[in-house]
C-alpha cells in the first residue's frame, strides 16, 4: 500500500466512528496517521532572497533545507526536485 493510501485510509472519517469509545485505538490511529505524514516526501517552501540566495525551508518546522532527502532537523520527507534543480 502507497504511503498516501495508509493515510487516506487512517482519515476515513468512518473509522473514526468505528473507534468512538475506543480511545487507545483512536490515539494509535492518529498516531500512525502523523508518522505516515513525515514519510510522504513535502514540497520546500521558497523563502525570501537572503544575502543572494534563496534558501528553501521545511513545510512542516520551517528550517532551511539543502539538498537532502529528509529534513535534518524534524525528518520530514522533502520532495527535493526543486532543490537539485536551483542549487
Ligand atoms: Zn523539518
């Protein structure tokens, strides 16, 4: 199963019905739904020219990203495509 198959999957709003009064179930769900979300690679976000250059930050904690396949600092997946291609 494709990353955001599991996590459309674990958003199912029926799902969530199916877990009312089931809240070890629910956090779990929630959970695993977060960790899949750092493994689907993010794009960058495009930030202002600082001092020449424009640096590209993590969309989910804001820090510059170069040209890696993770964020070093919260381990988002980047979607680097962009990166390769300006640097
Ligand atoms: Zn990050």
């Amino acid at each position: 199963m494709e990353i955001k198959k599991a996590i459309e999957v674990l958003s199912n709003a029926k799902y969530a019905d199916e877990f009312q009064g089931d809240e070890e179930l629910t956090e779990a769900t929630i959970m695993a739904r977060n960790a899949l979300e750092y493994r689907l690679p993010k794009r960058p976000i495009e930030t202002k020219e600082i001092a020449g250059h424009k640096p590209f930050c993590c969309p989910t904690c804001k820090t510059v990203v170069f040209s890696s396949a993770f964020c070093n600092c919260c381990g988002q997946a980047i979607d680097n495509t962009i990166l390769k291609g300006k640097r």
